[in-house]
C-alpha cells in the first residue's frame, strides 16, 4: 500500500459507512513491514470510538473489507499460502491436493488472467494463437469512447479500477491518463501478484499447460506510470470512499461476478463525482454461484417483454436508477467487443462483451 494513495484517497471505515452512513477516516496505526514509501505489513484503524474496527495490510495489500472477520475466514487459505516453493514441489503440491481444490482453483485464475493481462511482456511466447491483452484493448476503445463522449483525457483526479483482478488494466490506465490510479478487487492472490510487480517490477506467475501441469514464468514488466498505481483489498459494493472521491471508473468483466450488480452500480454511482465517466463491460455469463438469480440484469424470464436478454434489461436498470437515486449513471455509449479468457495451451473462451459508457448525473434529492 502506498502512502502517497493512503493520503489521497482518504478511506473511510467500510463498517461506520454502512452502518451508520458516518465517513470515519482510517489512519495508518502500525507498519512492521515498508519498502520505501509501500507499506508491506501493518494495520489501519477506524479512527471512531464506537468502532475501532482494524483492517490489515498483508504482503503490501490493504484488505479494508467491512466484514473482514468472515472475509479472513473464508480466504485464510489463499492468505497464508507461502509462495517460496520451488515449482517441483507447488507441483507435488497440485497433483497431491488434485483438481478443484482450493489451491487448483487459484492457479487456474492466476493462469487466466496474469496470462491475458501480462503474457505480451513474456519473453518466452507460447506457439500459435490466441494473442494476450484482450481486456486491455478492449478497455481501451471504452476509454476512446470517454475521451470522445466525455473529454475524459482533460479530467483531472484520480481513477478506480473495480474489479482490477491482476492489475494491468489499471496501470494502462495510469499509462494512458497519468493519474493517481487504483486497482480494487476482492481476490487475495491476485493482489498480491499485482503488488509484487509494483515492489519488484516482476511477474511471476504459473501458467497452465494441461490438466494439473503449470510452467511457473517470471519475468520483467516495466510498466510506465507504475508509481502512479497501487491495489487494495474492497469490495466493489461497499466501496470505502467518501462521494465523489473519483474522476473515472472502469470495470472490466466483473458486474456478473458480483453477488448484487445493482448494488454495485449504486456504489460505484457514489463514489465518483459529477459528470464523471466510467466504462463497464460484461459478458452476462450468469451463474448463481456468483449471483442469486433473482439479481441476474437478464437472463431469465424469456417470456417477458425483454425476451430475458440482458442487453435491455441493463438499460432499463440504468433508466429506473435515474428517476430514484441520487447520483445515477446516464448511458452515452454502447458496443459489442471480443473478450478471451485462455483456460489452457488447448483451450481459449471466447466471449461477446457488452461495452457501457456511462457518466454521472444528479437525480433525485431526498
Ligand atoms: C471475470 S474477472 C475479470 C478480471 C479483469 N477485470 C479482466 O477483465 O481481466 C472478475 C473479477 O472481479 C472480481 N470481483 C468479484 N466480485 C468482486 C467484488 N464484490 N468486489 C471486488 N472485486 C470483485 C474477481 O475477484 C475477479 O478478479
Ligand atoms: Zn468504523
């Protein structure tokens, strides 16, 4: 955790926030562990006497998440898991613990997305096709769409990457906006990679071959702007920031990933400021394991008007927030992209995604 986003973006107390709508500050309470100015180990504190609640920084993370006690319980695996194994032995380790297992689980996301988001800067390419850095090409025609639609490119202040998995969408967007840049995201081992690489300038990642076969790959990224980036630990539907902390958002992939999409569209809404625009893609690949049904934006109840696609009823949702919050988000822009999440050397989803350009507007007032 940086300092210097520490001091900007002033968190609140994720547990006052939404308990009591109260905007109590974090402060920095104890650092047993910091390169230069990145806090590697420590605990922050709600500064509220009522409260008191403690938000740790584990290996440079800080994990500021309101119910941090079952968030530790659930992820204390993924947590605790130590990454000093030679690649032979995390192997045995695989093969002993076997397919789907927790630790299965975990490589196979690590492979996925470190592989689209960084495999570009892999001196060691892999034969043939498909070609890395799908996600950020494809944000990158949102942020082209921001630029037109919002003049995103003359906005000052900082940006938030929601849902930011291993990170290289938000240092493309530091690279491309040189602003004070967050990543945010909710899996544990997928911030600690992106963090390594903002400590060691390194990726090391296991990359799938085939069934439980990963070739461990390390290698440089130099990434521009990366002093302008660092990665915590929120949840995308309890964001803890104080309104209008933001100049822009992207979310790349993630609004079917998340137990409540309208909750999160809420939330994102409040933390950015007026007329501040943000990119959503999604491919809407439902799946109640993620999300109960009855909050999938589409995808069920074929018989109504919308034909159960997801595409109207998005829009829909948009236009129903507008006439009952607050701060909702106006629909500008629109288009289909390509996506594609590499499963294995074999094996490639490919995904249609529905690309969103959306920007703040003031509503009703209570
Ligand atoms: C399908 S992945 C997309 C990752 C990345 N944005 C990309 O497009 O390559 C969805 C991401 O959303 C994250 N996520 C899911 N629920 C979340 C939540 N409630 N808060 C923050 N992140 C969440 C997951 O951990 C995962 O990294
Ligand atoms: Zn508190």
């Amino acid at each position: 955790m940086r300092t210097e986003h520490f001091e900007t973006l002033r968190p609140v107390c994720p547990v006052c926030k939404a308990d009591s709508g109260q905007l109590n500050s974090l402060v920095i309470a104890d650092v047993t562990q910091q390169e230069g100015t990145q806090i590697v180990q420590g605990v922050l504190h709600c500064t509220h006497g009522a409260c008191q609640r403690e938000f740790p920084v584990i290996d440079g993370v800080p994990l500021i998440i309101r119910n941090i006690r079952s968030y530790l319980s659930e992820n204390a695996f993924q947590i605790a898991l130590r990454d000093d194994l030679s690649p032979n032995l995390e192997s045995l380790l695989g093969d002993c613990l076997g397919a789907g297992s927790t630790f299965d689980i975990c490589r196979q996301h690590l492979s996925s997305y470190t592989w689209d988001h960084y495999a570009d800067l892999d001196p060691q390419k892999e034969d043939g096709p498909p070609i890395p850095g799908s996600m950020v090409r494809v944000m990158h025609q949102g942020l082209d769409l921001a630029d037109t639609h919002c003049s995103l490119a003359e906005r000052s202040g900082p940006m938030v990457d929601i849902g930011c998995s291993v990170g290289r969408s938000t240092f493309a967007l530091a690279e491309r906006y040189r602003s004070l840049t967050l990543g945010v995201d909710l899996n544990f081992p997928m911030l600690r990679l992106a963090s390594r690489l903002l400590r060691t300038g390194t990726v090391s990642y296991p990359r799938r071959r085939v069934g439980l076969v990963y070739d461990r790959r390390e290698f440089h990224a130099p990434l521009p702007n990366a002093e302008l980036v660092d990665f915590w630990a929120c949840d995308a539907m309890a964001l803890p920031f104080a309104d209008g902390a933001f100049a822009a958002a992207t979310s790349m992939n993630m609004l079917d990933c998340v137990a409540s999409p309208v909750d999160f569209l809420g939330a994102m809404a409040s933390v950015l400021g007026s007329g501040a625009p943000a990119v959503i893609t999604c491919p809407y690949d439902w799946s109640i394991s993620a999300t109960p049904m009855e909050c999938w934006i589409g995808g069920h109840s074929q018989r109504g008007p919308e034909g159960g696609a997801s595409e109207p009823a998005f829009r829909r949702l948009l236009k129903q927030n507008a006439s009952q919050s607050r701060k909702y988000l106006h629909l500008l822009a629109e288009k289909e992209v390509e996506w594609q999440v590499r499963v294995h050397s074999r094996s490639t989803m490919c995904y249609k995604s529905h690309l969103v350009l959306v920007q703040t507007e003031d509503g009703v007032s209570f």
